[in-house]
C-alpha cells in the first residue's frame, strides 16, 4: 500500500489521496519522490501504483518548514502514515507508544489526555504545522481525532524555529489533515464493534467539484459510544462526533489554497484509578480497606502529633490529612474506578477552521500563508470523591504564520542556501476556572461503592481564615453558571487572560557542496499579556496580593545543527537549541500572579546522531544521543509559590524500518531514558506529596493520609516515568488480499512517589489483527494484549503536576480485548 505521508505537511503543497487496503490496486494521485533537500515551490502531479512501495529513507518531513529528507534532517522524526494508524485502530494519544519508543503512555489520573508523552515530557500538538492551542502539560486540551489525519509527524526535542514552543516540551506531533481528491470521486465507510460495548462509524468521501478539477472537497464524519480502554473500567465512557470538511482550490499552478474545518462533542469520563496503592495491590490485588472516620487539624497541643482529630466529613487543612479506620488487605476489581459516580464527567465542544494559502512568485520565491482559528468550551467535574472542577466557559485563538521561502540564486557551485522567514502571530482569550487544591483521594474506600459521603466539604471564606487554615485563597468560590462546583484562585491556574503574541523568525539552511548542511535559525516571542481574577472572585480576595496584572515579555530561541553526508547511505547530525518559553495556565493560557520568571523558562538541548539508508534504501536506521533540560510544573497551593522547577531528560535511541517489497513492512525500536527534577535551588523546599508514605504504612502506624507536604530539598528521579522503553510492528500481506498484523510494546518498571517505596514492575503487550482487503471492501480484527497481561502504571509520569498523588491512585491497564471492522469503499 502507498505510504500515507504527506509530503507539504502544513504548507500542504500537495495532495495525498488516502488509499484505504480495499482500494490498493487503484491509482492515487500523489507527488514526485523527493529529492535530498526538496524545492519549497509546489511540485507538478504524476500518477503512481498504490502497490509500491516509498523507502523509508526517502520519506520527506516539513518540520523544519520546507520539506527535507528524513536522512538530511537532525531530528528524530518519526512519520505515521494512514495505514499505520489504521493497523492499531489509533484513537487517542497513548495508542502512539506502539510506533515511537520514545512515547510512553500516561494515566493521567482524570486528566483530559490531549498531547501525547515524548521523551517524559508533554508533546505540543499542530495541525499542518500551527499550534493546537488550550492544553497545558498535556492535559485538559480538545482531544486529537486521528480519523480526520491523512499522517502524523512525531518529532524528538523542542519545538522547531518555524513551527514555535509554547511549552518545555519534550517533542512535538504535527497532524497532517486529510486532503482532497482532484482526481475522481472516491471514498469509504466503516463501522466497527468489539468487546466493552466499542461502537464506531466513519464516511470519508471526496472528489473533483467542477469538470476543470481546480476545486476538490474532502468530508469526514466520525462517531464513536464507547471505547473498550474507557467502557472497561466501571463508571468510565467515551462518546464522540466529529465533523470534518477540506476544500482545495487550484486556479493556476502557481496558486494553491487549502481550507479545513472541524467541529467536535466530546463526552466522557476518563479512568483515573485505584486508591491507597501499595505493593500488596500491585503484585496481588489486594487493597487496604478501611472507613474514612474524621480529619485533622494542626496540633493544639505537643501530645497531638497528628494534629486535633475531628469525626465526620470535612476538609482537612494542607499538612493536616484525614483520619482512617483501617481494615484488612481485601481482593478488589480490576474493573474498580475512582470515579465511577453519575456526578463525575468531562465534556468539551472544540471547533477550528485554518486555512493555508501558498503562491509560488518564481522557481526561487513562494509565499505561504497559514491562519488557525480555535473555538473551545470544556467542562471537568470530579466532585466524588476527588473535589476537582476545570471550567472553561470560552476560549478564543487566532494564529497566522506568514513566510517567505527564498533560494537566492547559486553563484557557486559547492554553496546554496534555503531561507525560511516570516512573522507569526496569536492572539488568545479565555476564562479559565481551576478548584483542585485538596483533590486528594485517600479518604475513598474503594472496597465498597463509591458515594456522596465520600467528598470532602467546601471550604468557605469564614474557615478559610480561621486559625486552622490561615490562607484565605483555600476558599472554594462557586463558579458563576456552573451550579455545584468551585474553584480557587492565587493558584496559578485561575484566570480571565487576553494576550498578543507577535514573533518574527529566521532560518538558514546552508549548503556546502553535496555533503555537508548547517542548519541556522533564531525566533523571537513577544508577549503582551492581561490577566485578572476571573468573572465571580470575591471582591475580598482581591488586592495588592492577587489583582490584575498586565505584563510584557520577550522569548528568544536559537538552534544550530550540521549534518554530514558521511556516505550516501549514512549520514550524521548535531543539534544544538537554546530557548525560553514560559508557564502556563490549565488552559495554556497566563494567570494573574505570574512574575518575570514564568515567562522566561530556559531550556535546552543537546542532541547528535548516525542515521543509515541500506540494503538500497529498504532499511532506515536511525542512532540518537540527547541531553534536554528545563523546567516543569510543581503542585502549588492557593496562596502559595514555586509552581515550576528545574528537570534534565538525558538518553539514547535507536529506531529503524524495513521495507523490502510491498508485502512486508516493519517497524522497531528502542529507547533508554532518564529524568532529573532538581530541588536544590528551591528555598529549602523539595518536591510536594500528597500521601508521603504507601497506604500499608499508614494502616501499620495509624499515620492519616492525604496530608499535602512538602519533602526535603534535593535531587530526585522522575516518578511514574520507566527507563526502558521498546517497540516492534510488523505487516505481512500476500497479493489474495490477506494479511496479518503484530505489534508489541514494552517498557520497564516505574516508581510511583519520592518514597520509592512501590514499584509497577516492567511490562509489555503483544497485539495483533488479522485482515481480508478486497476490491470494494476489507474485513478486519484486532486481538489487543492477547496474552492477558495484567500490568499497572503510575496515575501520572514526571513531568505533570499530578505527579504528586501517584499514592493517591495507581491504574491498572487494559486486559485481552478485541475489535471487528468492516469497511466499504466506492
């Protein structure tokens, strides 16, 4: 099958017809193979046989703006073609550790999932190359629909100089969109079903409008009620419609404009764990039962270590924790869910419509103009037995990237150069409402049905100030039109933000004979941001510590990486980047209390690698060195400081294909990582845990839980994050049109808090589906983890905030579960 990787990607130059396994022996319309370093002009339509078969080696990549081989590029870029992602059956982020080891899966423990893991760290998501807005850490964004992609791009490291960081990022996954069909009409259907009451459907058809085939559409319609890694754990649920449309217009040659839209509902509720975890559950399944029977109050007296016992619900104050009548070890449900309760759930309207317009002046000069506009409202509710509410009433985005692609003419025949420069532009409003600072979940007793009595009370203003809790921005304020839920505010979270964000960049890339690049480029973000309590604060929390702020800030980037075509088949590269970039909001956007310092959070990398194209181009492999480091965020109470501290990602991978004919193909790889968060500069203040100990301490020295506490300063290993990571995929099909499919996944172990006390062991999964393509129609199934692995993981990797409740929650994965399809195409 062609390989469905989009040659333009963002710029979207040219068009790819997405060839479904039905309608393999059918011709598509699609580009020329690229050359070493591609021209940025648009290249002419030729005919190619869907049969064979493109050269890893040979696959282009824009990342860097103007297409680039994947030899010739100094990134590890990982292209995912439309048939990878049909072979998994991709329908959320986590599913892309089956094609990168250098994405490891998160929990996320309740947190929306909406950018994947790369490297340990959040991965920016873009949309033909301009930034997905309204996410933060990987969290709470507008869920990606793979459904509406042609391909993805992962990519390893900080986001590019055309492209532009929002975030400490550990790489970046650029969403090629499906493009239209000029050359007749064409297209397919779906529907699927399986185990845990899975139901999907998708129609994506297109075609030429108009007999001079200048104008070409493309719809896509997606819906999903239920979805096996949801719908497996009780109370979880997963319902999605998504609606997409492209329209391509070529009026002449030099003239191209694409336009996409996309409108989604989302509704669910995610998988957010088990509580009290301890060793015995991880290795057993035995939980430590016992009735949450009170809470505490900092000590009256010296022969109160714990601090004043008070029976009943309420809400402890940080460092106080709540008090448990512990029972035994008792066997619980796989199945068993923190949130399984009709008064927890999260849903999200998202629309977008971009649309890139490119003109070719000459053989030398192009214009590409590329604007994203974003629409997006989201609503989490977790009131039992975990008292978190993200709200958004609104969120407005507007982007437009501007370039200027220019060849100067070559006066030499060893030198030539490609400049890429232009301005970007952002402007983003929202509201933003966060109440989470006592979401702790210790107090549950999961052996028993969750209930009401199991949340704990709001806290008014009056408590708020009183002797016990002494910070009135523990106050739980209801957020205005959202009845029943609260929120905080001086939590770097809370937030009616407008900011501007104007940012002029340059790359050079300079050619020196045939051999040897040097990769030059700098950016520059300028920011002018307002930022004020949101709509509902209570006048009397508003003052000269917590008022409206309006802030300036500059951002400069720079990177610098040769290659070296050491043979034709080998080639070698070093990266070198320099930036800052700043914190964020839930929602990505800035919040009142922001100093000097949010806006200016250094990163870095240091990264070289030897990357090979043998046996005549069929085998890529790819050798790469890295050393990234900057800052991520840390748990802050209201009121309180040091939201972010410094983190270093150090490792080496090795990643490779192979692709001999048309019936085989293969993808593998490995990666060996670890993470750093540095606590030694932090005012003598370490990292903050909710639960300092495991659960069966606390049931053996009658110690409470959920105390909120601050550890000792000093340098400590990413939790919730595995060294080892591996994965290996292979397609055979024969020319019947029978095929089969294997794909396993493995990572190492993982700590799940600063104790380093419990540990999930390693683990991996062995997937695979089997298929029939003919003519006019495919038939398919997938057998997920068909050894029945049982295996858990942290509630939340190294880099996010809730890190510091990995002994809160720990999740168990996804058992043996298969998935039927049987597709149409016309």
């Amino acid at each position: 099958m062609l390989r469905g990787h989009c040659t333009a990607c963002w710029t979207c130059l040219t068009l790819l017809a997405s060839v479904s396994a039905s309608g393999a022996r059918e011709s598509a319309s699609n580009v020329t193979s690229p050359l070493p370093y591609a021209q940025p002009a648009q290249l002419p339509e030729v005919t190619v046989n869907a049969d064979q078969e493109q050269p890893p080696a040979q696959e282009v990549t824009s990342i860097y703006g103007p297409d680039l081989s994947i030899m010739d590029t100094p990134r590890d870029v990982l292209p995912v073609s439309r048939e990878e992602l049909d072979t998994v059956m991709a329908q959320q982020v986590n599913d892309l550790v089956a094609f990168s080891p250098s994405v490891n899966p998160t929990q996320s423990t309740g947190n929306v999932v909406s950018e994947p893991v790369v490297r340990g760290l959040p991965a920016t998501a873009f949309r033909n190359g301009m930034l997905v807005g309204f996410s933060s850490g990987g969290n709470w964004g507008p869920l990606l629909n793979f459904n509406a992609d042609d391909s993805l791009d992962v990519v390893t490291g900080p986001v590019s100089i055309v492209f532009g960081p929002q975030e400490f990022a550990g790489g970046y996954v650029n969403e090629v969109t499906k493009q239209p069909f000029f050359d007749r009409f064409r297209g397919d259907a779906y529907y699927t079903l399986g185990m845990y009451d899975t139901n999907m459907w998708n129609i994506d058809i297109g075609g030429p409008i108009g007999k001079e085939k200048k104008l070409a559409y493309r719809f896509d319609y997606f819906g999903q009620e239920g979805y096996a890694p949801y719908n497996y754990y009780d109370g979880s649920y997963l319902n999605r419609e998504c609606a997409y449309l492209a329209l391509s217009w070529k009026p002449i040659e030099e003239v191209q404009v694409d336009w996409n839209g996309e409108i989604d509902q989302n509704s669910f509720l995610p998988y957010a764990g088990v509580t009290r975890p301890t060793q015995s559950l991880i290795d057993n399944g035995l939980y430590q039962s016992g009735p949450w029977i009170g809470y505490y109050t900092p000590p009256a007296t010296a022969t109160q270590p714990f601090g004043q016992f008070h029976p009943g619900r309420g809400t402890p104050p940080p460092g106080s924790g709540y008090a448990i009548a512990w029972g035994p070890q008792v066997p619980i449900s796989g199945r068993a869910n923190l949130f399984n309760t009709p008064l927890d759930f999260s849903r999200q309207f998202y629309a977008v419509s971009q649309a890139v317009a490119t003109i070719r002046l000459n053989e030398r000069l192009t214009f590409v103009n590329n604007t994203l506009f974003e629409y997006f409202q989201a609503n989490a509710a977790q009131p039992v037995p975990d008292p978190t509410w993200v709200v958004m009433p609104y969120g407005v985005n507007l982007a437009d990237r501007l370039e200027i692609r220019w060849e100067p003419e070559q006066k030499s025949s060893w030198f030539s150069q490609s400049v890429d420069g232009g301005l970007a532009f952002r402007f983003l409003s929202d509201e933003e409402y966060s109440g989470s600072w006592h979401s702790t979940s210790n107090q549950a007793d999961m052996s028993k049905p969750i209930t009401a009595a199991d949340a704990s009370l709001p806290v008014p203003y009056s408590l708020a100030i009183s002797p016990a809790y002494n910070n009135p921005f523990l106050t739980d304020i209801p957020i205005p039109g959202y009845p029943g839920e609260y929120y905080n505010v001086d939590n770097f979270a809370s937030t009616q933000c407008n900011f501007w964000e104007i940012s002029p960049f340059l790359q050079d890339i300079l050619h020196f004979g045939e051999k040897a690049t040097l990769f030059l480029g700098t950016r520059l973000d300028a920011y002018f941001v307002d930022a004020q309590p949101p709509s509902g604060t209570p006048a009397v929390l508003i003052g000269p510590a917590y008022d409206a702020t309006s802030t300036s800030a500059l951002l400069p980037q720079v990177t610098a990486s040769p290659t070296y075509r050491i043979f034709p088949w080998m080639s070698w590269y070093s990266t070198y980047y320099f930036g800052q970039t700043t914190a964020q909001s839930i929602f990505g956007a800035f919040a009142p209390e922001f100093t000097s310092t949010y806006y200016h959070q250094t990163q870095t990398l240091y990264e070289t690698g030897l990357k090979f194209s043998l046996l005549r181009e069929t085998l890529f492999l790819g050798l790469s060195a890295y050393a990234q480091s900057g800052f991520i965020p840390a748990f802050v109470l209201p009121g309180g400081t040091t939201p972010t501290v410094s983190a270093d990602v150090q490792g080496v991978q090795l990643q490779g294909s192979y692709r001999p004919n048309r019936h085989f193909w293969a993808n593998f790889g490995f990666n060996y990582m670890q993470g750093y968060e540095n606590w030694t500069n932090t005012d003598g203040v370490g990292p903050t845990t909710f639960t300092p100990y495991p659960a069966n301490v606390a049931a053996q020295y009658g110690l409470p839980v959920s105390q909120i506490v601050s550890l000792a300063p000093g340098i400590y290993p990413f939790i919730g994050f595995p060294k080892e990571y591996g994965n290996l995929m292979l397609t055979y099909k024969t020319d019947a049109g029978f095929g089969v499919s294997f794909w396993a996944i493995e990572q190492g172990g993982q700590f799940l808090s600063y104790d380093y006390a419990v540990r999930a062991p390693a683990w991996y999964t062995l997937n695979a589906s089997v298929f029939y393509a003919a003519k006019h129609w495919e038939a398919r199934v997938w057998f997920y983890n068909f050894t029945d692995n049982h295996y858990w993981i942290a509630g939340a990797p190294g880099f996010t905030p809730a890190r510091t409740a990995n002994l809160e929650y720990a999740a168990l994965q996804m058992p043996f579960w298969v998935q039927a399809m049987i597709r149409v195409s016309f």
